[in-house]
C-alpha cells in the first residue's frame, strides 16, 4: 500500500522547484531509497554502495528536474506527466548504463497485491506509472490544500482522480487476461547450501556442492519429470573438461529416472574468460543441450575498464576472469518446453518474454546468491521472479544454491520456499502454461511511445511558456 503514496512528497517538495533544486531534492530521494533497498553491496565495501546508490539516484534527480520544468503552466501535470517521466526512467535504468539495473522497480511492491496483476497488460513499468499517477493525484490535492483552493476545479478533480485511479487500476487488474493450460510437468529443485561462508580449497577439489546435489536428488526418490540445479552448481568442474563430473549428473539422471537441468561455467578457448551455461541431460544422463547467459552482471561476472580499478579497488579480486556472453536456447522436454534465466537476468522482462514467445511453458531461474548472505538481495531477487511470473503468465522455478528457492504460480504468488542457508528439497507438481499476455506479446514498446509523446507535449508547452514569458520581460524593458 505504501507504493501508492510513496512519491508523493517528492512530488510536493518540487511543484514549486526550480528544475536545478528539484534535481537536488530528487537525488537525496534517490539517496534514501535506493540506498536503503541496496543495502546489500554494502557487503562489498561502501564505495560499492556508493557508486550503485549515486548512479541510481541520477535517475531520480532526472526525474525531478524534469517533471519540475514539464508541470509549469500545465493543470494537474504531476497526474500525468509525472508517471510517464518515471516510466521512462525505470525503463532507462534497467537497460543503462552496463546492462541497467533491474531491482526495487516501484511496480514490484504490488505483487501482493491485486493492483500486481497490472503487469499482465503492461510490464511492471506499467504499475509504476498507476502508482505514480496515484502520488501525483494525491500531490495536487495536497497541493490544493495547502494553498487553501481545495474546493477548486483543480482541487475537486485532483480528489475525484485518487478515487478513480484506484479504482481503474483494480478493475483493469481483475480483467487481466490468463495465459491456458497446457499439461503439468512435475518438477523438483534442490537447495544444497547451508553453510554462510566460501568454500575451501579441500571442499571445492572435493566438489562439495555436487556431491550434496547427487546424494539431495537421488534422496527424491524417482517420479519427478526434472530436478533443477542451481547456478553454479557444477562450478568450473564442467562436463566438458571433466568426466568426474559428467558421471555424477549421469548417477543422479539414471538414479531417479529424471531430466536434469544444471548450471556451470566453463573456461573460454583463451583459458582467461568464461561462460555462464545451462546444460540439460536427459533420464540416461545424455547431454540434450545448451544455452548461456547473455545479460551479465559489470563487477559480478566481468569487471568492465578493469585495468582503470586495478591497483585502488581491491574488491575486483573477487572477479579473476571476465564472463563473455553466448546464445540463448529454450530447452525442449517430452511434457513442455524450459525457458531456464540464469541469476539476475530474471530482474528485467526481456529475457523472460524472449523465452515465452519461443514457447517455453515454464520458466526457471537458477541462481546463486550465496555471496549476498542475510541480506534482502535474496527477498528482492525472489520478488522480481514474481513480477516475470505475472507478465509472462507463466510458472517460475527460482532455484537458488543457498536461498531463497520458490516455486511462484503463474499469478506470482508463491507456492513454496525455502529459508535461507537451509539444505532443502521442493517437489511440486506445477502446471504448464501457453499462450501470450498482452504483455508478453507487445513488451515495452506501445507504453515507452506513449510515454515519450506525454513528455514531449509537456516539454514543449513548458518551453513555449518560458519563451512568451521571456519576450514579456523583454518587451516590458524596452
């Protein structure tokens, strides 16, 4: 609930603000609140908070100085120009700069809610925009009733648009349309991590990880369609360079009479990069297929301009080789076909919808997350699963090696999940789905348009006004 009105004493402090103040005013907004849902890179020192919070909060600053300029002269302009601006900007910052950022979208506070649904029609930028046409209606009535005019045309209308956002907002989300049916596939992930600390050399020549997920999966029992293994979960102890490895997925395939899906990251050609890679095997323990990850994460997988941080930012060491990016490929199964999303591609639409509408019925995301800890990284990362679920109408598997694992309908709610560091197994029986969402089936595109016509309507009223006003002020002199 609080998503409604969060914005709106921005929107107040710069009604009145020069664009130069109002850009202040946003970015100390953009400092306390992406500050405080980033708190987790504060596990990688403050300057890595530092940089993310700063370039995060340039996006909030844009917003301000943009929607303050836009509104002068205009009626109501926080109702409407203010959503379209902040649509532009979520849109922006989950592509920009280095891939974008993906995380605490406003829209992703409503997955509880009914108002959630709205991302079936237009993405969760589309709830942020009803979000934030909801602080800006009750901005203007705020407005209206400091300046002791609340019983205004501006004041009346500003009252009747709280009222009617919520309730458009409501029924458009009880319209939302469903994706169809399309068989069940019973499916199992397995959590082996359990301990909050990095592995040691004897643990990792051991594979400790794949050990636990062979004794985990073959513990299920037979019956499931696929076991999903999380990111990393072979490591750098690959199929292709090691036959350790491949004989314990075969164990485990032919043990449970399973599909296995698994996570590794092979050393490149030049032994000085690396792939993050699905590999799918089938019950025999056959390798069936590939696909890699195409959106990587700058300080993460790779370390962009490394030879600029070398020498004064020793968190980079946590980073040895940089990732290269590969294809993508749905995966295909006897039951249905797999969109598998590795780790934080799940925090943007794009790569989900791509995998939809190459017909997969079911999406996983494997993830690690083990280097986040107690943070909320897990919580949030959980969440934008949630909001993919949503706009793609489709099951997600979020399978992470140390937590948070969940299995979300195709509404977004969750079925089941796991804690934290817990050693766990989820089994469930979860149903298929086909069909597009308008979402899934126009994306981002017709609500980005829209966006930039409102704004650019605006900007040029505001620009007009500011150069009559500056012909008076000439004409008055002479």
């Amino acid at each position: 609930m609080a998503g409604w009105i969060a914005l709106a004493p921005l929107l107040c402090a710069i009604a009145d603000a020069g664009p130069a103040k109002a850009a202040l005013l946003g970015f100390l907004a953009g400092v306390v609140a992406f500050g405080l849902a980033g708190e987790w890179t504060l596990l990688f020192g403050f300057h890595a908070w530092l940089a993310l919070t700063s370039a995060l909060s340039l996006y909030a600053a844009g917003f301000a100085a943009i929607v303050a300029f836009a509104r002068r002269g205009t009626a109501l302009g926080l109702i409407w120009i203010a959503p379209a601006v902040w649509i532009l900007m979520e849109w922006a910052r989950s592509r920009f700069p280095l891939g974008g950022f993906g995380l605490a979208q406003l829209g992703y506070t409503q997955v509880d809610l009914a108002w959630g649904q709205l991302g079936v029609w237009g993405g969760g930028i589309f709830v942020s925009g009803l979000l934030l046409a909801v602080s800006g209606a009750i901005a203007e009535l705020a407005l209206a009733v400091r300046g002791g005019t609340v019983a205004t045309f501006n004041g009346r209308v500003s009252g009747a648009a709280v009222v009617l956002l919520v309730v458009f907002g409501w029924v458009l989300a009880m319209q939302a349309p469903s994706t169809l049916p399309a068989g069940e596939m019973k499916i199992a992930a397995v959590q082996p991590y359990d301990v909050n600390r990095g592995l040691d050399a004897a643990e990792e020549n051991e594979k400790f990880v794949l050990r636990r997920l062979e004794v985990d999966s073959v513990g299920l029992g037979p019956g499931n369609d696929l076991i999903v293994w999380p990111e990393a979960s072979l490591r750098a102890s690959v199929p292709e360079a090691d036959f350790d490895t491949a004989q314990a997925v075969e164990r485990t395939a032919r043990a449970t009479g399973s599909w296995i899906l698994a996570n590794g990251q092979p050393l490149g050609a030049d032994g000085m990069s690396f792939m993050n890679r699905n590999y799918l095997y089938d019950p025999s323990g056959t390798l069936i297929s590939s696909s890699d990850k195409e959106k990587l994460v700058p300080f993460g997988e790779y370390v962009p301009w490394r030879e600029f941080w070398s020498g004064w930012v020793s968190s980079i060491e946590r980073v040895p080789l940089d990732a290269i990016p590969g294809e993508y490929r749905t995966f295909h199964m006897p039951k249905g076909d797999l969109g598998t999303i590795i780790c934080f591609e799940s925090t943007t639409s794009e790569p989900v919808i791509r995998s939809v509408r190459d017909g997969a019925n079911v999406v996983i995301v494997e993830t690690n997350n083990r280097s986040f800890e107690w943070s909320s990284l897990s919580r949030q990362h959980v969440t934008a699963s949630r909001m993919r679920a949503i706009e793609s109408g489709r099951p997600v598997i979020h399978a992470a090696i140390s937590g948070i694992t969940a299995f979300i309908d195709s509404d977004g709610s969750v079925l089941a999940e796991t804690a934290l560091f817990e050693r766990a197994s989820i089994g469930r029986q979860v149903e298929l789905r086909d069909g597009l969402t308008p979402y899934a089936r126009r994306g981002d595109g017709p609500l980005v348009i829209a966006s930039v016509i409102i704004v650019g309507i605006a900007f040029a009223g505001a620009v007009g006004r500011s150069r009559r006003g500056l012909s008076k002020e000439l004409q008055s002199d002479h």
